[in-house]
C-alpha cells in the first residue's frame, strides 16, 4: 500500500513538472496556426483549387423533392437545436426539401458514425453534417458520396475530399483574434487568463485554443496564460471549474475565456456569485440568451458568436444548391436565400461571415 | 472459557473505531489533502474556496445518500444521473411557467419517488436484478428527456426559485441541505426500524423475512426513499445555476456510486453508513479541486483521480483484512 | 447436457428477435438487404467482441467496467507507438494488442489477488486507464496510417466485413470454450459457487485471470479494428461502450449474479440491439426514441424471462 | 407393526381447561407444496415447560409443520390454536406475536450487524420519542446472554466472526427477547460438536424450567432421550404418533421413522488393512494446525475426533491443498509430495467430501451430471472437448451405483434431498479415482435412513481397499466406524486409539481436556 501512495506522489509530482515545462496553452492541438495581422488587415487569400470530393454519379435532383439528413455532433443541446432550427427554416422557404436532425445523445464518434451508416442506408438525398472528429468521419461520409449523396458540412468540418462542401461559420484565426482582441480590451495587455473548455479531444476548442494561443503571442506577448480546465458540456461541472479557477488565482486572475456555449455561461455565473462582476472578465462563445442576464447586469461585456440558426440556415441553402448543381467546384461564391452572397475560401469552404461580437447594446435583438 | 470478565464490552473509543473505519480514513484524507493542499497553496483554504467546493458538489453527496441505502439493501441503481437531468428539468419547467415555486420544488421529488417506486416494484416483486432495471430505466429516461425538451435550455428562472444560490448567514443553502440531510439520513438509518430492515434484508434476505420484516416492501420503500435524496439532489442541481441544460448530466451515476464505495457501503450490501458516503463525495470534491490547485497537468488530472480511487480501494482491501 | 434448461431464455430472445426482424423488415424495405445487414455486422463488431469476454466475467459473477477505458489506452497506445515512438506499424499494433491485454490482467490481479469486489476494481480502473489514454496522447489524435491498416476496419474478404469474419471466429471460439470445454465448466461453477468450485479442484483465482486477461485482449482487439474503421486514434475511444456491452449480454440472458448465460444468448441479445437501432432508424424513429425501446425491451425480455421461470416451477 | 398401533393415539386426551393453556396447538393441519401434499392432517400440541421432539425421515414433514407454527406458511386445511383460541398466521410477525419463536437450522442472523443488534432486530427497544433504544438494547442483550450462560460473548462483536455454536446461542437470546412461550429449534445440534452439545442442553433445560415449551427436532437419538417429554414421530408427511418418551426405546424410534426395523447402525470390518498410503511427518499450517503426524493404510477407516475449532477440519483442508502446510512433510505411498492446491491433492488421488455440502461441496443451482463432472472435467475431456456422452453416462453409473434417488443425471442437485445430495458429492469424487477419501462430517444433517447407506457405503470403500480419513462431531459415529482414532485438540493430535480402546469416556475426556500451549503430546 506505501508503494503505491508513494507511486501516487511520485506521478503527481512528475505531471507538476511536466505541466510547468509545457510552453504552449493545455488544450490546443498540434496543427500548425495562421494568426491574423493584429490590425485586422486581411491576409491575403491565396486562391486555392477546389478540393472538396464530389458524389458519384448522383441522379439529376435539380428542382426536385429531396430528403436531407442534419446529424449534428450530438442532440439535446443549445446550439444544435439552433442550427436544426436554421435547417427547417431554409427547408420550409424552400419548399421542396424535406429535412430532419437526428443524432447521437453525447458527442461521440462511434455513435454519429453509426447514424450516418443508417441514413446512407435508408436513401436520404443529401446529409449535412457537424463532425465529431475529421478523419474518423471521412470514410462513412466518403461512401455516402460514393452512393450519390449530396454530402454538405457545417460548424466542424471533415477532410475536405470527405465531403463537398463546408459551411465555415468564422475562421479558427478570426474566432481567436475576436475573443484575444475582446478580452485584451476588458483586462489590457497584460492580465493572467484560464480557459474553460468542454474536452481536450474536442477538435474545434483545440483549434481555437492553438489559434489564440499564437494570436495571443504575436499581439499580445503580455497576456498570461494561467490555465485551461475541462469541464465536459456540463454546466455545473463547468460552474465548479470556474469557481475553482477563482478561488486559486484570486487576484492574479484577470479574464476567463470559455470555450463553448455550455462554458461562457457557467463561467459568467461563477463570477457573478464569487461577486467579481467587473474584477474578472469572461469573454467567450455563446448564444445570446443565455448570456442576457450576464450581459445586462453589466458582468459580461462581450459575446463572441456566430448566429447558428444562420448557420443551419446557410448549410440547407448550400445542400440545395449542391444538389441543384448550381453550385459547382470552382465557384467564388453561392446565393443562400435571406443571407445573400456568401463568399468561398479555402477552397471548398463557404464563410458565413464575420464572428459576429454581442454586447449591452445589441444583444436584446436577438433570441437563440 | 466461560469467564463472565473476558470481554465486558469493549471501550466505547474502541467500538466507534470498529463501526466507523472507513468513514475514519476518509475523514482523516480530507483534513490530510487540506493541510497538504493549504500548505503548497494557502488559498486553497480560502472560506470562498471550501465554500464552493462543498457548495458545489452538495448534490452528489446529496444523492450518495439515497445510493448507499440502495447499497447497503444489497442493490444499485445506474440510472440516478439520467433521473436528477428529469428532475432538473421538470422543476425548471414548472418555474418558469409560473406555478408556485414550492410546487416547481415539490412536484419533481414526488415524481423521482413515484419512479424510483416503479423501479423499486420491478426489483422486489419479478426479482429482476437492480442493474438491469435501472439500465433500462437509464436508457428511458435518457431518451424519453431528449425527445420531450429536446435539449432546450430553460432559462429567465425566478430568483425565488433559486433555492441552493440562498446563503443564510453567508453560507450556501446547499451546505446546510447536506449537512442536515446527512445527519437524518443517519439518524434514520441508525434509530428507526426502517433504517435497520434496510442492514437486515442486505445482509440477510431470509433472516429478514423471519424477523418479521417483509423484504419486498423494505426493497421498495428503499428505492422510494433513494428517490426522494435524488429529488432533493436534483432541485440543488437545477437552482444551483441560472439556466437548466435539460440533459442529462455526463457519468453522475460512477461518481455517485464511487461516492458510496469509498465511504465504505459494501457493494455485497448489508454494511456501510451515509456519513461515510457524503463524506468520500466531499473527499472526491476536494480531490479535483486539489489538484487544479497542485497544478497537475491537466491531461493527467483524470489518470491521478483513478489512481486515488484505485489507492483507496486497496487501501480499504487491507485494513479490512487486517480487522478480520 | 442441460441444453433446454439453458436455453429457456434464448429461446424467448430468439422469437424476440425474429419478430422484431420481420416488423422492422416490412417497415423499411431497406432494411432485409444483404448490404445493410452486413454493414451491421461491421458496424457492431467491436461491441460484440468485448461482449464475447463480457459474457465469461459475467457468467463468473464479476463484471469489468473499464473495458471501454481499456479500448481507448489501447488506441492510443498504437498511435503513440507508431508515430511518436516510430515503430513499425505491424509491431506497433503487436504492442498496444499486449499493453490493453496487459490492462485486463491487472484487472485480474486486482480482482484475485487483493479480492477487491469486480465492480469496484473495474471502476477505479476505469478511471485510471483513460485518465492514462488522455495524459499518453494530451488530446492529441494521431492520423495518417497507411492505406493497407484500413483493410482491418474497412476491408472486406469474400464480400464480408473483414471484421466480421474476426466476430465469426471469435464467436465460434467463445462458444466453444464456454459451451464445451473444461475451462467453460470452471466458468460456470465459478459463478454458481466459487467455493464449490476450489473445493473441487477447479483453479479458480487461475480462470478468474484468464477471463479478466481476456477481457482485457478482446477490447484491444476491438481498439485495433476501431482506429483501423475511423482512421485516426482519439483518447476518447470506447467512452461508456461498458454500458452497450451489458446490455447485450445481459438482454442475452446471462445472469449478472454468475451461473448462467450463453453465447449464443449474448449473440442474439447484440443482434436484437442492433437491428432495433438499425431498424428504428430506417423507418424513421429517432434516436432518442429508439433508446426508449431498447430500455423497454431489455426491462420487458429480462421480465419475460423471470415469468416463463416462475411458471415452470423453477 | 408398532405404527398401526399408536395411530390412534394423538394428543386429543386434554380436557378443555388444560388446553386453553395450551401455548400452541395444531388441529388437522395440512399443506400441499407444488402438489405434494405435506404434512397431512397433523395435529400436534405443546405444554408449558415441555421439550417435545419432533422427527422423522427428511421429507417426512417436519420443516412444513415447523413453517406453519412459524407462520412462513399457511396451512390449507386444519386449524392453528393458541391457548385454545384459533388464530390465522398471515406472517412470521404475527407468530412472533404469538409467543412463538424458531431457531432455524441455517441460522438466520445478520453477518454484518453486532450480536446485540441480531438478538433484537425486529423487536428493538425504543425511547419514548419512538426511535431505538441502543444503550437498552445492549443491556438486554449483554443480560439475555448472561441468563444464558453466555456473558462471555462481546455484544457489540459482527456476527460474522463468531462461531456456529455462539451463533447459535444468539439465536435463542433472539427467541428470549422475543418473549416465546414456545421455541422452536430445528436440528440445533446438527453443525454443533459435542461440547457445545452439551452446552445448547443446558440452555436448553434452563429455558423449561422458566416455562417454554420446546419443539425439539433433530436426528440425533441421545439427545431426544436425555432432553425429551414427548416425541411426535411423522413419516411421508402422515402423523405416526405421539408419545411419551419414557414409554419408547431408541429401535421403537427408528422402526417408526423408517417404517421397517433397522438392525445394525454400524457395519463391520471387512478384510485387513494394506500398505501406508498418506503419511504425515510434523506437518503444520501457520498456528491452526501444530505438528500432525499420522499414517493411514489401504482399507482402513481413521477416525479423527476432536471439537469444532480442533483443527480436524483444518488439517483436512491442509492435506487437500486449500490451505497448504508451512511445515513438515506429507508422503503418499511413502514418497514425499508437495500439496499446494486442490488440483495437486486430486491429482494425487486424494478425495475430500467436505463439511459444508451447500457451500463447499455442490453447486446446487447445476445438475448432478455437471457436479460429478466438475473434479473430473480433465479426464472427461477429449482433445479440448468435454465428452457429455462419458459426462452422462459416468453420471448414470454414480446414480446407480450409490443409489441416488434422482429423476435422472439433468435433475438439479438442490432439489435432493440432503442424504442424496451427499451421496452425489460422494460420487463426484469417487469419479476421481482417489485412494485417499477424506470425508468431513459425512452424515451431518443426514436422516436415519441414508445415514446407514452411507456408513455402508463408508465400510464397502474400505473393503475395495480405500483408505479414508472421517471427521465427525458425533462420537457414536467415530466410535462405530473408525478402525482407529486419532483425537486433536488445539491443533495437535493429543490422542490415538485403537477399535478396542475407544470408548465414549476415553475419547471423551482427550478431547475436552484443556492443554497448556506447549505440553500437548
């Protein structure tokens, strides 16, 4: 039994050591970064041939009825429920698609993967998806493309050749340099940061983290990176890590990032109970509603979100204009409804836009 | 060999050591991880701080409660997490569409008892084994949740509602919703006949039944009651925050029944306390709390919690063999 | 020897599913293709792998909890060795086969050597090996195997899933040494009464390791052809497969207080959960509907299967 | 023959005062369980202060009568009477109310719970606010126990560390605390060695003398003699008679539970003993078992008394491998052999039918084609197969030869009765081929009637040139079968004796007698 206890210390004591040695932040991936100029001049966009893949030999669906299936990373939540939203919008102004979400009840791969295999099977026209993983999805999705199927991805993209095209709500770098610059402006350059995350496998907070991570280096060189935390999509664990985060950093803690709509949140309530309003910043992404009362009292200054239910929105629009062929490798940019132009990067992706940043005075208009 | 002196009782130090090992050892680790912990990192013994850890996991103490008289009636119960996400979310329902908050708070017990008595039926009556009732069950309401809210948030809650954000004299409702319901539980567990039906038909199914206690009932008014500390758990669970996620919260049910085990509930039933359950929930509070604090690698956090649990098990093993 | 008394039960599920095959089969016309049932096949192959070990631990009177913890170290391991380690991607696959194996053998140990109660061992390990999966990787997903890796997740061989010839054997395998073999008798005695059981000679802390071991192998095993179907290896593999696995087993009749069960039971308990799933799905249920029905079937054949007893006098 | 006769004679000859002081009466009762019909139309009585013994055959129809007074069944026909007012038994709640308790042969306690908590576990003494009075609760337990002779327990102890024979004693403190005007106590002595024996009758003649009337059942005849007022004798579930113990010998007895004449108990020697096949020098296992040395011979039946904590049992479990020894050295046809499991020990051709048939030697949710198979599965095995044909028909051949009374190999072992159920351990291990047989209390529990097949079966082994080693708690039965006995206390051999030199007194005394740590012989 002292072996083991003994075992047990060692260990800790050797992943303290290891922790302080690691330079980069804990929980970004190891993909390399692209952060943008500080002043927000745009890079310039080398223009990159299409490498989306392409179905084979899919029937002639060009103005005809077509049965779309949503499968999203994982079902019961905020933020999907709004982009199914946005999907049934689009399909209702459309008028000939017939759309559904289904999916797993927690983000897991395995489970998504399994959906899609049935979907393939019972003979959908088009699947839009939001990736788990990019490479685990790749060869189901590629043998929906081989059947035919107009496949379309939105929020967490594949690899490119999985699918044909990719409905990119805001680049990782342009989500990076909104929540760097926003917390930046609330604490100034120099403040120490922790970030609250859902999990380190979860490839879009990875990436986010790595891209703030280089952002924050290259604007802000002073800005102490404290911590990251994994806090499951679970909203009380998550109000426990941030509490936590507080209660160890005290004043040393200037501004808490949260990584997802479940973090911001649960982040932004931390604060206002351990009474910091103000003294701690939380700059993160989330949906509106859920921030209003933080916002409002004054607790939170900024919002950094996409709209999803636009994004829903715009994924729908692109499937149909996939499958109409209206949109074909190459193009610069799709018509989607309501939205208007939107542009085409990197290739195969659609941006939908800028991040778009809530504050006091904007967010009342909004309701998702 | 019949001398009447030979063991005129034990000391009374002697018997509470006996009956209180485990809940003594995880005791002693807490004050153990708080002198350390403190040492390393004075702010962990900030009042914010032991605040918000016992604040924050009162819920999970809370339901390891209802979990270890499961247990100690030798059966399990896989499916409180998925029952404390209903919970959660019925009484937000309730809350926001403007019944009164003493029914947002009320109804949603009633309706965790009401389930629990289901489960409890199913388990004492067909003699199915608990695990695979309460899978079933787990499945059911996991899937029944998601197809009836969807995953919607329920927010704009009343303040009044918010009964585990109440702090009477500066300390957070949930504390004293723990503190008290522990010491019932144990009281109850200790001084009422009930309590001891519940040793008596997890040791001993069949003494029980010729002790005059009917083990069917005891089996059901025991998931009842499992069913009422899960109620409470999921009331401080939806008002500990200002939205309700409407899901159901990831592995609750391991860290509960953890909790249980490590505060010394035999999963073969018939032996345990509930202060020794609510007392490893605050230990694995303290532990994950510990170790943001140690600045363990965050990657390891998860590797260093099962070998602590892996430590304690053993360490349990031997003490145990030790007595014997 | 005591066939019909066995097989009470997996006659009831065998009805069970046939009949859930032909509604399923009238719902959706997509649903009795050759295609779609042997991509089932494929796509339940790993559960059905550990559930094969799953029904030995079971039918011991134990569990293991940490099997899909075990699945996910071992994918990270076969990453960690490939790519950060460099070795050969053969010996790569070798070494993270014995490292996962190796895991179920410290379940074993713990069990037999320092009698911790099965459930409790397997959830501290639980914890511990995919804490080790998510600090060995730090989040970080290894990619890029070469082409001929895929043949074992994605491959077919005589238009079979190549992984289900694996489940084929494997099945095969299990059957026979638990249906026919000494080694199968000591699993059952060990169930019904451990000390019975030593009493006669059986080796039973010996058996008890190997099963435990072999938990530990078929999971690996399962690792290997998972990363080889997703392509690319995440520390948050196999998450909460334990649940889906006892429930196979124990829809299959196997009994979680050890004594009894089948493997053709477990099979058939595998096979019903999927075509339910696969099924539902075709005909347009969702997927949180279809978790409702598969708690109500497993609650509804587990009843079942105690009235049918109860009214034989049993 | 003596049957017919007292089957006119019931407990019917009270007149209506006496029985309205009746504790208990049973009128005409019957039950029928899974439509064989128990107990038929027993009618049964007790007085204040009375031992009245109960016996019979297993399955004659005791364990129901003693479920219908206990109020774990109710009967389909007759009548329950206490004090001479007719009551319904719906629980065993309401029996308890009734005065009436029962000490069951399992012994029905809570491991887990302390010994003041098992003695009053459904009847616990409150405070005035309604909850548990545990300061009470130990003192009536600490002096329940003290009025049984029995203060030397420690109260606040787990059950599960205590002995049988002090499990027993808290089960009847449970009956006293329950304030029972009858008790009934099922086969008492049957896990019980011959010290604790006499201890239980003590209690026993204690409790009459403060007016409980006692419902004695058990096999064992010197018991009934030295503790009985009456005896009821069933058989078949039909009522044989009542009597009173002074007017029936122990032959009347047995003719009238077996319903034929069972001349000889103990068979005789048949041939001479061979070789030395199992030998042991200075064999110890930690501080249980001290410094064995013995030898046994081909064809010969050693007797290994002792009492329970002896270190028999112990020793047995030392020579089978479950236990291995940590010293000294055993020789099986003088070679010296290392014994470190009981696969090692079976495959020496050692045997061991061990004491505890439920726990240890069957599993009784299997077959007693898949029991025999069990210490057997290596050489029933062809290539990785197990041969079920051999397992089937190697099961018929035990059936036949032991004359297990069975439907056939696939009936399931916990539907036999006890006699039967040993006699398939008993096969089980001759299946082995051993020529050691160790038998552990080998008719423990075991009704008249299959005990003498067994002893039979015992003496025919011998005859084939088995060598066997017996532990028994009853003395009659050492003395009649052992050609030898070998007698331990305090886990050393304290005492040998041969046929001619075992007596009951001799034995006795070498068994009893308290030894300093280091003088034993």
């Amino acid at each position: 039994m002292k072996k083991l206890t003994m075992a047990a210390i060692v260990s800790l004591g050797l992943m303290t050591g290891s922790a302080l040695a690691a330079s980069a932040w804990t929980g970004g991936d190891d993909l390399p970064t692209n952060p943008l100029a500080c002043d927000g001049t745009p890079s310039p966009a080398a223009a990159k041939p299409y490498d989306g893949g392409s179905p084979t030999n899919p029937p002639d669906r060009k103005g005809k009825k077509i049965t779309v299936v949503d499968v999203p990373k994982l079902i019961g939540i905020g933020y999907f429920n709004a982009t199914s939203k946005g999907i049934q919008d689009a399909a209702a102004e459309l008028g000939n698609v017939d759309a559904k979400t289904d999916g797993p009840t927690k983000a897991n791969i395995d489970e998504q993967i399994t959906f899609l295999d049935n979907y393939i099977t019972s003979g959908v026209d088009g699947i839009l998806f939001a990736a788990n993983d990019p490479v685990a999805i790749a060869p189901v999705l590629k043998k929906a493309l081989e059947k035919g199927i107009n496949v379309v991805g939105y929020d967490a993209n594949s690899i490119p050749e999985a699918r044909q095209w990719f409905v990119n709500q805001a680049e990782f770098n342009g989500i990076a340099k909104a929540l760097v610059d926003s917390m930046a402006a609330e604490v100034g350059d120099e403040g120490g940061v922790a970030i609250v995350t859902s999990t380190f496998t979860t490839p879009n907070q990875a990436r986010w983290i790595a891209e703030m991570a280089a952002y924050a280096e290259k604007c802000h060189p002073k800005m102490k990176w404290l911590e990251t935390v994994e806090a499951q999509e679970d909203n009380n664990l998550s109000f426990n890590q941030a509490t936590t985060l507080i209660n160890k950093y005290g004043d040393d803690l200037k501004g808490i990032f949260g990584m997802t709509s479940v973090a911001t949140p649960a982040s932004a309530e931390a604060v206002t109970q351990a009474g910091k309003c103000g003294k701690i910043a939380v700059v993160g992404l989330a949906t509106p509603n859920a921030m209003k009362p933080y916002v409002e009292k004054d607790c939170v200054k900024s919002v950094v979100l996409w709209n999803p239910v636009d994004l829903g929105y715009a994924a729908m629009q692109v499937l149909r204009a996939v499958a109409d062929g209206t949109l074909q490798p190459g193009a610069t940019s799709v018509k989607a409804g309501k939205l208007g132009d939107l542009q085409v990067i990197n290739g195969s992706e659609i941006l939908l836009g800028s991040p778009y940043v809530f504050t006091k005075e904007n967010i009342a208009g909004f309701d998702f | 060999m019949t001398a009447l002196s030979a063991h005129p009782g034990r000391s009374a130090l002697h018997r509470f050591i006996g009956g209180y090992g485990q809940e003594i050892v995880v005791l002693l680790s807490i004050v153990a991880l708080f002198v350390v912990v403190g040492i390393i990192n004075p702010r962990f013994l900030s009042d914010t701080n032991i605040n918000s850890i016992f604040a924050g996991n009162a819920y999970i103490a809370i339901a390891a409660i209802g979990m270890s008289m499961v247990i100690i009636a030798g059966h399990i119960d896989v499916s409180v997490g998925a029952l404390i996400g209903v919970i959660a979310t019925i009484a937000g329902t309730l809350a926001v569409n403007g019944y009164p908050v003493w029914v947002a708070w009320v109804v949603p017990i009633l309706f965790a008892m009401a389930v629990n008595a289901g489960v409890g039926a199913l388990v004492a009556y067909t003699r199915i084994p608990s695990i695979v009732v309460t899978l079933g069950m787990l499945s059911i309401l996991k899937g029944g949740l998601i197809s009836i809210t969807a995953g919607e948030w329920i927010s704009d809650l009343p303040t009044e509602f918010m009964i585990a954000q109440m702090r009477p004299f500066g300390i957070p409702s949930a504390v004293y919703f723990m503190v008290l319901l522990t010491a019932v539980a144990a009281l109850f567990m200790r001084y009422t006949d009930f309590g001891r039906s519940i040793y008596a038909v997890g040791g001993n199914m069949e003494a029980a039944r010729a002790a005059g206690i009917n083990p069917e009932r005891t089996v059901v008014g025991v998931f009842i009651l499992h069913g009422l500390f899960a109620g409470i758990a999921g009331i401080l669970f939806a008002t500990q925050l200002q939205v309700i996620q409407s899901t159901v919260p990831p592995n609750l049910e391991l860290t509960v029944i953890t909790a249980s085990v490590i505060g010394g509930v035999s999963i073969l039933g018939g032996t345990g306390t509930v202060i020794g359950s609510t007392l490893a929930a605050i230990l694995f509070a303290c532990i994950g709390s510990a170790l943001i604090f140690l600045n363990v690698s965050a990657y390891w956090l998860r590797a260093v919690l099962g070998l602590l649990i892996l430590a304690t098990v053993l360490a349990d093993m031997a003490r145990r063999r030790r007595v014997t | 020897m005591t066939a019909s008394r066995l097989l009470r039960h997996e006659t009831i599920l065998g009805v069970l599913t046939v009949i859930a095959l032909i509604v399923l089969a009238s719902l959706s016309d997509k649903f009795f293709t050759a295609e779609n049932l042997l991509n089932q096949g494929r796509l339940m192959s790993e559960v059905g792998l550990v559930a094969l070990a799953m029904t030995f631990v079971i039918v011991t009177g134990g569990i293991d909890l940490s099997v899909g913890s075990i699945l996910g170290l071992t994918a990270i391991l076969l990453g960690v060795f490939w790519k950060n380690l460099g070795l050969p991607l053969p010996a790569a696959m070798v070494l993270a086969l014995a490292c996962g194996t190796f895991a179920g053998w410290v379940n074993g140990l713990i069990i037999t050597r320092f009698r911790v109660p099965p459930l409790i061992a397997t959830l501290a390990t639980l914890a511990l090996y995919r804490g080790l999966a998510e600090g060995i990787s730090e989040a970080r997903s290894v990619r890029g195997y070469p082409e001929w890796f895929f043949f074992f997740g994605q491959g077919e061989v005589l238009g079979v899933p190549f992984q289900l010839w694996v489940l084929g054997l494997a099945t095969i395998v299990a059957a026979v040494i638990l249906g026919l073999t000494p080694f199968g008798r000591a699993t059952y005695a060990i169930g019904a009464n451990e000390t019975a059981a030593r009493f006669s000679g059986i080796r039973v802390d010996a058996v008890k390791l190997w099963i435990y071991t072999g938990a530990g192998f078929c999971s690996a095993l399962a690792a290997v052809i998972f990363v080889s179907r997703v392509t690319t290896t995440r520390s948050d593999m196999g998450t909460g497969l334990e649940l889906d696995v006892i429930t196979g087993v124990v829809l299959g009749g196997t009994s979680i207080f050890g004594g009894r069960g089948t493997i053709i039971g477990t099979v058939l308990g595998l096979i019903l959960i999927q075509a339910l799933k696969n099924g539902l799905a075709l005909s347009g249920v969702k997927g949180d509907g279809t978790i409702v029905v598969i708690g109500l079937v497993l609650i509804g054949a587990i009843l079942a299967g105690a009235l049918f007893d109860r009214n034989r006098g049993g | 023959m003596g049957a017919r006769a007292m089957q006119g004679e019931r407990a019917g000859d009270a007149t209506a005062e006496d029985r309205a002081a009746l504790p208990i009466e049973l009128r005409a009762v019957s039950k029928s369980c899974a439509g064989i019909k128990v107990g038929n139309t027993v009618s049964f009585d007790m007085r204040p202060g009375e031992v009245h013994a109960l016996m019979g055959e297993n399955g004659a129809g005791k364990s129901t009568l003693i479920k219908i007074m206990a109020g774990l069944h109710q009967p389909d026909e007759g009548q329950i009477l206490i004090n001479g007012e007719p009551v319904r038994f719906s629980s065993p709640r309401d029996a308890h109310a009734a005065g009436i308790a029962t000490v069951h042969q399992e012994l029905l306690l809570f491991p887990e719970l302390t010994v003041a908590e098992n003695i009053y576990l459904g009847q616990t003494p409150k405070t005035p606010l309604g909850a548990i009075d545990w300061p009470a609760m130990r003192r009536g337990a600490r002096a329940l126990l003290q009025s049984l002779d029995s203060g030397d327990l420690d109260i606040d102890q787990k059950v599960t560390t205590l002995s049988v024979g002090n499990r027993q004693r808290i089960e009847i403190a449970r009956a006293l605390a329950q304030d029972a005007r009858v008790l009934i106590m099922d086969e008492p002595t049957a896990a019980l060695a011959e010290h604790d024996v006499q201890r239980l009758m003590s209690i026993v003649r204690t409790l009459c003398q403060r007016g409980v009337a006692i419902v004695y059942v058990s096999h064992r005849m010197p018991e009934i003699f030295a503790l009985a007022d009456r005896v009821t004798v069933l058989r078949d579930g039909q009522h044989v008679a009542t009597r009173p113990v002074c007017d029936v010998d122990e032959p009347t007895l047995v003719s009238m539970m077996v319903g034929r004449s069972i001349d000889r108990l103990y068979p005789a020697k048949q041939g001479q003993d061979g070789e030395t096949v199992l030998e042991l020098r200075n064999v110890s296992q930690r501080s249980v078992v001290r410094d064995i040395s013995f030898s046994l011979r081909r064809g010969e039946i050693l007797g290994l008394a002792g009492l329970v904590g002896s270190g028999r049992t112990e020793t047995a479990l030392t020579i089978f491998g479950i236990t291995p020894a940590t010293a000294g050295d055993i020789l099986i046809n003088g070679r010296p052999v290392k014994i470190g499991s009981p696969e090692a020990a079976r495959d020496l051709g050692i045997a061991y039918v061990p004491e505890d048939r439920g726990h240890q030697g069957l599993i009784r949710a299997q077959s007693i084609a898949e029991n025999i198979a069990l210490a057997n599965l290596k050489r029933l095995t062809r290539g990785v197969i197990v041969d079920m044909t051999r397992v089937m028909a190697e099961a018929k051949q035990a059936i036949a030869r032991f004359g297990i009374r069975a439907r056939g190999p696939d009936q399931l072992v916990r539907q036999l009765s006890g006699g039967n159920q040993q006699k398939v351990v008993l096969g089980k291990w001759l299946a082995t081929n051993p020529r050691i047989l160790i038998m552990d209390e080998p008719t423990r529990g075991i009704d008249v009637g299959a005990k003498a097949e067994i002893h039979l079966l015992m003496r025919k082994l011998a005859g084939e040139g088995m060598a066997i080693l017996m532990i028994s708690s009853e003395l009659p039965e050492v003395l009649g079968m052992s050609d030898r006995v070998l007698v331990m206390n305090g886990g050393r051999i304290v005492g040998e004796f041969d046929k001619v030199e075992a007596s009951a007194e001799a034995v006795g005394t070498v068994m009893t007698r308290s030894y300093s740590k280091d003088d034993a012989a």
